[in-house]
C-alpha cells in the first residue's frame, strides 16, 4: 500500500574513462533522487546533483510506460552542481515505469544515460466527512460536509464518485454519484430524515477511489437535550501500589452554572483475578458552590495490594439527580489499572559511527503513551559492548542521568576502545528510583521496574570515512533552524567538501541545496602515537522550517568522496503542527444571556473558504461530535511519513551483489535509505 511504500530512490551514477585500466583520481558522476513510488496526476519532484563536475549540464527525463515503452511524462533541467524539477505524472493504469535520465555535457565523462524502475499509484486523499450535530430526531434535516485533500493539504477538486447514506440495518436510502467538488476540495450536502426513520447508528459513507470509502456516524433517536452536563475527571494514572485513588465529579448546565443535587457513584473492578469481583456503592451530595464532589476509596477497598484479586481496569458511573426536578443524567469512565510506573523510550541512532561522539536521548511518558514532565526522575544508563571475536556482552559503564524539564535525558557514550573492531553495542536505561516491588504476602510481582534496551550497530565505510548529524529540538514553524553536522576526514586533508542535503516529508522530497561550509571547527584528532589518523570537524546547517516539514521530516547530508564513496547522514525533524493558512475562532464575549445577539470572529488569510457550523452545547453532552477537527487532520498526515523501507535492505544489496561483475563497473549504482 502506498502509505507504507513510499520510498525515496537516491542512485548514484560513477562515470569512468573508456579505458578501464586509466580510471582517473577525480571519479565524476551524478546522483539522481526520485520516489520510489510515483503519484499518478500529480507533480513530483525530481532532484539531480553532479559531482566533480565544472561546467554546466543539460539533464532530461522521461517516465517511460514498462509495457510499451510509451513516454508518460518528461521535462528537463540544466545544472552545474545540483538542481530539482517537478514531473507531472499523468493519470494513468499503468503501475510500473522506468524514469530515464539523459545528460548531455561538453565533458564526455558526463555524457550518460541512465535509468530506474518505479511503481505508479494513485494519489491518495485525505477525505474528511462531517455532520453539523452528532444527534437527530425523526424529521430533521441532517447536514454534513465532505473535505477532500491531497497529502499535501492541497485541495482536490475532482469529482467524487459516490456518496451515499446507510440505515443502521445497511439500507441505503439515498445516493448521490460524480458529485462535483469545488475548487476548495468542499461538498456540502443535506438529507431530510423520514417521520418514522429507523433508530440507531446511521452512516454516510464517501467513496473517493474504486477501493476507497471514508465514512463517519450519526445518531438517529428520541430525546430530549439533556439538562445539565455529568463529568467525571479520573485520575491521570493508577497503579496497584496506589494508597487510595480519588475521582472528581461535577454536574453543571450548558450555561455553566451548577446543579444542586446528590450524586450516586458506582465503582466496578475489571479484569480482576477473582470471581467474585467487588463493587463499591456510594450516596453523597455536590457541594451547593462548586456543583463538584471529591470521592476518595483507599485501595484496600479496590484490592489492588490483593494479588488474588489484582483488577486491570476499574470503572466509575456516577448518576446525577437534579434537587427538586429528579432528572438524573449519568457519566462513566474507565481507567486502566497500570503495573508500571512509567514507560521509557530511545530516541537515538541505530548504529554507532567510529571516530565520531554518539549521542543519544532518552524520553519517559506515560503508560498510556502521553509526555509525563516531570524534572529530575534519576535514570540509569549502563552501555555493554562486544568486539570481533568476543561471545559474551562487556560491560563498559553505568552512569545516573536526571530528566529536564520535558522528561528527556541526553547522554553520550563513553570512548569505545578498537571501535572498528566493534560488533555490538547495548544500552540499558532503567529508573533507579522504582526497583520492581513484590506483593507483601507472596513473591508475586507486584509493580515492574521500567526499563529499556536498545542495540546499536556499527555504521561500515570502506574508507573509514564517517557524517553525522542529529537534533533533539522540537522545531517551530517559520523559524531558522540551526543543524549541527559533525564529520571525519583523514589529517592529510585540506579543503572542505562540497556538502548536499536533502529534505523529505509526507513521502515527498521538499528540497535539494548544495553547500560549502563558510565556517567549520576541528573538534578533535584521532591519533595513535605521535601519528594523526583522522580529524573530526563539524559546521551548522540553517534550514527555513516551512509548514510542509510539519510534523515530521527527515534530513540526510552527505558529500562524495574522490574515489565515489558516498558518506552520509540523516536524522528525524520533529517539526510543530501547523498549517500555511492560520485560522483564528472565538467569540466576542464568553458567555450570554437567552435572546442576546452573539457574534462569531473568524480570522484567516484573505479569499479562504469558511465552514461554520453551530450547535447546542446540551447536544455534545456525553457524546463525540463529529466535526473534522486539527488532530483529525494530522492522524490522517501521520500515515503518510515513511517509516520503514518498501524492501529487504539485506536482500537488495545481496541481488546487487550478484549483478555487478567482479572488476569495476563503468557504471556502477548503490542505493542509500
């Protein structure tokens, strides 16, 4: 499927002499990146860098069709160092095609061609369906809005082609087909519910491709809009070692003032061990001020230091009953029981580059995946190591870390003796603070110590010739981000290399500059005696953070060797949520009275399409709306970053292997992900 395929292509193109036995110090050659999966009827963009090159180069390119070989696109692009061009990919059936690459150059050397395979798919849509309210009754007008996007947040303005509605029994009762959609991506459609419809879960489903349908739910019953709004506010976290949980219950109306009444609560264990799982039954009274009650249970009542009972979930329904009315409305909530304080994560590397210093970032979160800020939780972090030729695991160091105020720990590890003879690197982090607690009356354990492996593997280079480059900030959109690069070159070098990088969001290549640091710094030499081997540099990179980077976007910076070597580095770029059109929502005063005027402020850049939509608060009471919101929007963008290879690396490489014959290729290709 595309949205785990989608892969970028990076080929590197080695041109030699024509005599095999004079093969020049200066190997010139071009790199030519492109997805490994095209997006039939959109534009994709198509970068080419040249490498020892002087002069300037005229490159076409055609998208070839794998059946017939008929040309399916093309377009072109002159360079002298590295350049991108956008290729309209057509629509089309056909699912494989080969992107042919010309170079034409007063230098001979520089005079190819060249090709790739690469898959063909259809552009995928972001489809957002929405209803005005979550509930209806018999005879109402139900209006709901369809936004269709592309995965660059663009709108797709071709036609849609069905739409239709559901009955809780599966019968549709109405249909619409080709439906047009305007320029801005939006449908906006109505449906006038029946006197007697069918009650339950309705359903409006969108089909955007011949295998694709988007839908979302509404509810279709008799009520009436409830009174006043039940909440109960769980504790964030429970945990069998727990002396006592509490739950915070209030009753207001949609106006926001409180009810007056008593409260009946509920508490029900699940997943317990024992059969007979205990309820918890309790009266009390909102308090006549704040409309809110404080229920405390000690754990004792709950079992959770019992191991014979050790319940995973415990739920509270807590019924409201108005003071003089008797209206009751009700509210649960269900919150897990955790054996774990807290969970521990690596954000770092997966491999460990000789020469240059490895650091690493730990996060904790919560067991339910949430950020958990608390500053100074100890954690430690033990490095073992194993060399060529070694069979078990050596320890190398323990040392205690304490978070920062964002729950993070940055460490680096030590000097690694013979670190080309390096096989395997295992680091351990686990929170001193919380050792694994056994049950008081068994051996049974009762609350996990957290803690954490991660193995690292040593990066190869032929040369022993390594880059890296890596950030833990949390980028803001519109800002200038500086990017440290670290790199090795022998000590006999004098000039700086000429360094390219490259960006990538969404399955989509953003951008491809080349550089020559203006100003770079020795950090420090290898040596061996009195004998230099190797100098480790570093410089900044400054990237403009734009809102296509957002959330997250990879960056890989690399530089070619004399002898064709291709020495790269790449790192994650978290970016903040944002759109390129900022949207501003409020309402001129907090709070009115029946029968007062409200006035609605909509803020946007100029000539947007608005979509407003307003409902009774007393409608959303214990209910999911269904407006298409920001995190609806970013769940379906998530989908779209790359987070693993369309191939086995392994075999891949094994199958190159195997073509390329045992003497230097005049052409020779390698693929870097």
């Amino acid at each position: 499927a595309y949205l785990l395929s989608r892969m970028w292509t990076i080929i590197i193109f080695l041109l030699a002499c024509h005599t095999v036995c004079a093969i020049p110090e200066q190997k010139k050659g071009f790199l030519l990146t492109v997805p490994s999966s095209l997006l039939t009827g959109s534009q994709e963009l198509v970068c080419v860098s040249l490498h020892n090159n002087t002069g300037r180069v005229y490159i076409s390119l055609s998208l070839l069709a794998t059946s017939d070989n008929h040309v399916l696109a093309s377009t072109s692009l002159t360079i002298a160092s590295a350049g991108c061009v956008e290729l309209t990919v057509p629509d089309t059936e056909e699912r494989l095609a080969r992107l042919e690459a010309r170079l034409q150059s007063p230098d001979p050397e520089l005079t190819s061609n060249a090709q790739v395979e690469v898959r063909l798919q259809r552009n995928p849509l972001l489809v957002l369906v929405s209803t005005d309210k979550p509930l209806y009754k018999a005879g109402q007008q139900v209006n709901f809005r369809v936004l269709s996007l592309n995965h660059k947040l663009k709108p797709h303005s071709k036609q849609i082609p069905r739409i239709w509605i559901e009955t809780p029994s599966g019968v549709q009762v109405q249909q619409w087909r080709e439906v047009k959609v305007n320029q801005l991506g939006l449908i906006q459609q109505q449906f006038t519910l029946d006197k007697e419809p069918l009650l339950g879960q309705w359903k409006i489903k969108v089909q955007h491709t011949s295998s694709k349908i988007t839908e979302t739910r509404f509810l279709v019953k008799e009520y009436i809009p409830a009174k006043f709004e039940v909440t109960v506010d769980a504790p964030t976290e429970i945990f069998l070692d727990s002396e006592n949980v509490s739950w915070h219950i209030c009753a207001k109306y949609s106006y926001g003032q409180v009810v007056q009444g008593d409260a009946h609560v509920e508490i029900k264990l699940q997943g317990s061990r024992s059969v007979d799982q205990p309820s918890i039954n309790n009266a009390v009274k909102l308090n006549p001020y704040s409309g809110c009650v404080v229920l405390t249970v000690e754990a004792a009542e709950l079992g959770l230091s019992d191991p014979l009972v050790q319940p995973s979930a415990v739920q509270v329904v807590a019924t409201v009953t108005e003071q003089g009315s008797g209206i009751s409305h009700t509210s649960s909530v269900l919150s897990p029981i955790h054996i774990q304080r807290f969970s521990i994560h690596f954000l770092c590397s997966r491999y460990y580059k000789p020469g240059l210093s490895y650091t690493g970032n730990v996060v904790m979160k919560t067991m339910e995946g949430r950020p958990r800020p608390i500053v100074g939780e100890k954690i430690q972090i033990c490095v073992r190591v194993r060399h060529r030729g070694e069979l078990g695991m050596r320890l190398l160091q323990c040392h205690n870390y304490t978070t920062d105020f964002s729950s993070h720990v940055v460490f680096a590890l030590p000097e690694i003796d013979d670190p080309f003879n390096l096989e395997l690197i295992t680091i351990i982090a686990s929170a001193s603070d919380y050792p694994t607690k056994l049950y008081p009356s068994s051996n049974e354990v009762m609350m996990l110590q957290p803690s954490v492996s991660h193995n690292v593997k040593p990066w190869f280079s032929p040369s022993q010739s390594f880059l890296d480059v890596w950030t833990r900030n949390t980028l803001a959109c519109f800002s200038t981000a500086v990017i440290p690069i670290y790199y090795t070159v022998p000590s006999t070098a004098s000039e700086t290399p000429l360094f390219f990088y490259l960006i990538e969001a969404r399955g989509d290549l953003l951008l491809l500059n080349s550089t020559i640091p203006e100003k770079e710094s020795l950090l420090y030499s290898n040596e061996v005696g009195s004998l230099s081997l190797a100098q480790v540099r570093t410089w900044s990179l400054k990237l403009h953070v734009t809102p296509e980077m957002s959330p997250l976007s990879r960056l890989t910076v690399y530089y070619i060797r004399a002898d064709g070597e291709v020495v790269a580095g790449s790192t994650n770029l978290v970016v903040d949520r944002c759109f390129q059109n900022k949207v501003r929502v409020r309402w001129d005063e907090p709070q009115i009275a029946p029968g007062q005027k409200a006035h609605l402020c909509v803020r946007a850049s100029p000539h947007s399409v608005c979509g407003v939509s307003v409902v009774d608060r007393q409608l959303l009471f214990n209910s999911s709306h269904t407006s298409a919101d920001a995190d609806q929007v970013w769940d379906l963008v998530n989908k779209f970053t790359i987070q693993k290879p369309p191939r086995d690396q392994r075999l891949y490489c094994s199958n190159k292997e195997e073509e390329s014959p045992p003497n230097y290729d005049l052409r020779r290709k390698r693929s870097l992900y």
